[in-house]
C-alpha cells in the first residue's frame, strides 16, 4: 500500500493567487512539479559539476562516477544506440564487474540509464556483447517484440580463489523492454568452461549464409568460433590465432565482420579484432587485427602469420569492438574503445570518476603500401559540434607559428584538419604543439626520415602515479601520398589523431595541471608548407 503522506503535509488543496487570479492545484500535482523540479535542480547541478572537474571530457562518454573499463554489448535498435560497459559502482579502482548502460540517439549525446546487469551466483558480469533476435531464434520474445540478448563472461571469484582454472563460462539475458531491464537465463551457463584458464568475451553475430549465430571467444593465446541455433545451445567450430599475430600478452575481446575495399561491393574481406594485453605497439594493452576470409565455420588469414596489424597506435585505446544491428541503410561498421591502457587505468589522477570511451569511429578498408589495411576515421555526427570556424590557407611555417598568438584561438576542446605539402616542406621534423602557461605540452608530429607519425606526452603534466606513463610512441606511415592530412580531435584531456585519412590512428590521455588551450606549428630550423588548416571550436 501506498504511503498516502504528502511531501508538505497540508491541505488536500491549495488556493494560490497569481496577479488576483485565484487557482486550485492538488496536493499531488503539486508534489510532482516540486519532485521534477528539485530532480532537475539535481541533473543541472551534477552536470555543471561535472563539466568542471579537472581532466572530464566533454564529449567522450564517461561514466558518471567511479569505475569503468571495456565497451561491452553495442547494439542499435528502435532509434537507440546502446552502450553497456564494464562497470564497478563501488569505487574508483577495478572491482567485481557490472554492466553500466547508456543511450544515444546520434553518438554524441548519452544518457545514462540504471545498472543492466548485475553479478550472481555464477560470478562477475564480464565483457560480450548484444544482438537483437529479430527471428526469436531464442524464443525470449516474439517476432513482433524481438527479444534483446546480451551474451557475456560469468567470472566466478570463489573458483578462483579456490585455484580452479574453469572459472569462466558464458551466460546470456534478455530484455524486452529496449534494454531496460532484463532477465538472465534460467539455465545459465550457456557455454561451459572445458578446464581453460582465460575463456571470455564472446562476440556474436548472425551468419546469413549459413542462418546461424556465430559465437567468436578470446582463449588464452588464440580465439575459438562457435555457432548456434537459438543462442542458448553452441557447437564448436575452428581456432585461430595461435601462431598468428602479437603474442606479447593475453588475447580479450575480438570482434568479426566483414567490409568492402574502398567501397567496392566486389571486392570484401573479413575482418577479426583482437585486443591483447601487454603487447602492445607502444607498450601495455592495444588493438590487433586480422584480414582474410570468414566461410562460416573458419577465419583464415590473408597475411603471412608473422604479421601484426594496429587499429590504434597510440596507448590509449583497448578492449574496442563494433555495434550490431546498425540499420542495412546506414551500412556503417561503427566501433568504440577504452580509452586508457592496463598499465596505469587504476592510477590516473581523477578524483570522482575513471576512464572514459573513445569517439565512436566509422571502419573500412583501403589499399596500402603492403595491401588491403583498416581505416578508422570519426563518426560523421561528430561535426554537429563544429563551430566557431578559423580556416588558415598556405601557410609557410619556419621554426614555430602559434594560431593563439596570430589568430588569438585559444580552446581545450576543439578539431583541427590539416593538409600539409610535402614535396614543398624541407622540414624533417614537425607538427602541432598543444601547450599551456605552465611549459607543458604535447608534441603531434611527423618524422619525414623515418616516415613516422608521433604522439610526445613526455611534459605533458601529471605523471607521477605511474612510470610507464610518459613516453613519445611512434607509427608508421602506410601511405606514400606527397599531402599529409592530419586530422586532430582534442577533449581536454584527450588526442585522438588520423593520419592519412585514418590509416593510422593514435589515441593518447594527458593530465596537465592547467588545460592545453593553446596551440602552435613547429617544423624546427626549416620549412613545414601547410596547404589548410581548418579549426572548429566545439
């Protein structure tokens, strides 16, 4: 029964004058206008509190406070983008593992919703994934309202303890309510563990062709594929990976799709993420990835196994994988990341909160020096941000050029497209200098001997809380055009840059101890030629 108690506890109602007019309004309106005026009090309070904290990116999601790691369950349906992640609500540090959830209609713009998954009987809520069942394979649902199914990792912490090794399986539960809420499976696990110390992460997917789902897993030193009819019962397929690839660390979170060449319909290939940690380019945990050919059953690789291929050259991007069930007339393969690395994700001096999410990106694949290559490039919805414009034509740059000094352009979160000539630029070394009144700063760059793209955070400001933190990490161009393009998104505390039209990519985190507003060209004792510069405020 309800408590029938009011709020203000007076009349049942109250006689109001508003310029000699009287009115009547009930207890209980009054009540709610009052709660949904105070709860927005609260939104417009956290939200502003938020927006001033030290190092809280503007228009990266992070979560609202305390802890979160890799993206977990992407899924559109009915106009949503969903987005679950790895989630402890109990502390700033690594803990037992839930799924935090929020929506978005344009990638951009989240809204956080309740908890969506919380550990059970069975162990922590580890990283998977979601799909709709639009066919009600699994019969959770109806054709008509298609169930929602996340598929995830149960880690079990009493087996670990105990010093078992089958300590993760996979479970399944399903929503029917656009992700709202959710009933785990009654006969969870759905995959059990064969006696595998590291047996996690499904991704899974619908085959056309062979009108099955297909199950991709993370094992140890390699990823093992199975499919099912129904979600609930799978078969095991094919391995790969054990001889392929970056073996520095453990393999987690793969994905499997498939995309076009340069939007070619007749030419496609396959294409398998792995993340592993350590391992990675630059040290710490990073993305890896595979061409070749998926038949149903088994990947194989279109590279020599000596291979290793980077999504993101930079530290700070791990765990990513892409959305399911982005509508055929969009037809884009979208992906998100973690944006920190395991080597100091528990350390980073934020005070409320920890880690945030990459910009989404769009995936393709284009053709290379050495062949077909990825391409991640940002969300075309990012541009709905754009603003306060400052185009800069032939720019000829000896030694240094600060747009906030010239131009008086200063901001912490902007984008900035350049087009750089390099027949006409003499300079071997140059770039962009994000820097504050403090001497700090961040050096993105191009070494033309060494065909290098580089990302320098070494003075970069606060790097005490861990020694593997500061460090200058390098990439290869892949390209041999003479126009460098170069385009840089900055989130106070936060670079993502593309070269080349994102055929390598670099993400990097900083902790300056005052914002990085200003910015400037360097290109040392000789000549950089910059064909454009275009700048946007966000």
């Amino acid at each position: 029964m309800k408590n029938k108690k009011s709020t203000c506890n007076v009349a049942k109602e109250i006689k109001y004058k508003i310029s000699g007019m009287p009115f009547m309004i009930s207890n209980q309106l009054f009540e709610i206008t009052f709660l949904s005026f105070f709860l927005m009090l609260i939104f417009n309070s956290n939200s502003n509190s938020q927006s001033k904290e030290a190092h809280r990116p503007q228009f990266h999601f992070s979560p609202q406070k305390m802890w979160m790691n890799d993206p977990n369950g992407m899924v559109f349906y009915k106009g949503e983008y969903h987005l679950f992640y790895q989630h402890y609500p109990d502390s700033t540090i690594w803990g037992p593992m839930h799924w935090g959830h929020a929506v978005s209609k344009d990638l951009i713009h989240w809204e956080h919703l309740p908890i969506a998954l919380f550990p059970d009987e069975h162990g922590y809520i580890f990283s998977g994934s979601a799909v709709i069942d639009h066919e009600n394979t699994s019969g959770f649902g109806t054709k008509d309202n298609p169930p929602m199914v996340a598929i995830f990792t149960y880690h079990d912490p009493v087996k670990e303890k105990k010093g078992s090794i089958d300590y993760q399986t996979q479970g399944i539960a399903y929503s029917l309510d656009k992700g709202r809420s959710w009933t785990k499976y009654k006969s969870n696990p759905v995959v059990n563990n064969p006696g595998i110390k590291d047996f996690r992460d499904p991704k899974v997917f619908w085959h056309g062709p062979s009108h099955k789902w297909i199950m991709i897993l993370a094992v140890q030193n390699h990823v093992q594929l199975f499919n099912s009819s129904n979600l609930k019962t799978w078969n095991f397929l094919s391995k790969f990976g054990e001889n392929s690839g970056s073996h520095g660390g453990v393999w987690e979170c793969p994905d499997l799709f498939e995309l076009s060449v340069d939007n070619k319909k007749n030419e496609k290939y396959w294409v398998m993420l792995v993340s592993i940690n350590p391992g990675g380019p630059n040290g710490g945990s990073a993305t890896q990835y595979f061409i070749g050919d998926f038949d149903g059953e088994k990947f194989t690789n279109s590279n020599s196994s000596e291979t290793s291929l980077w999504v993101d050259y930079g530290k700070d991007n791990y765990a990513g994988v892409t959305w399911s069930d982005i509508p055929q007339e969009d037809g884009r393969k979208i992906f998100i990341g973690w944006m920190s690395n395991w080597e100091y994700a528990n350390q980073v001096p934020t005070e409320k909160w920890r880690n945030a999410m990459t910009i989404p990106r769009k995936l393709s694949l284009t053709k290379a020096i050495d062949g077909v290559r990825l391409q991640n490039f940002p969300v075309q919805e990012l541009k709905k941000l754009r603003n306060d414009k400052l185009t800069i034509k032939d720019l000829e740059v000896e030694g240094a050029y600060s747009i906030s000094k010239e131009k008086d352009w200063t901001a912490n979160i902007f984008e900035l497209d350049l087009k750089i000539d390099l027949k006409k630029s003499t300079s071997e070394n140059f770039g962009i200098e994000l820097f504050n009144s403090k001497g700090e700063k961040v050096l993105i760059g191009f070494d033309q001997n060494q065909k290098q793209c580089y990302i320098d955070r070494r003075f970069a400001g606060k790097s005490d809380f861990s020694e593997k933190f500061k460090g200058k990490s390098t990439a290869p161009r892949i390209t041999s055009s003479n126009e460098l393009k170069i385009r840089i998104i900055v989130d106070v505390a936060s670079v993502e840059v593309f070269f080349d039209d994102g055929t390598i990519a670099m993400t990097e985190i900083f902790f300056p101890n005052e914002d990085f507003s200003n910015i400037s060209f360097f290109s040392g004792e000789k000549k950089l030629n910059i064909d454009s510069a275009v700048l946007y405020k966000f």
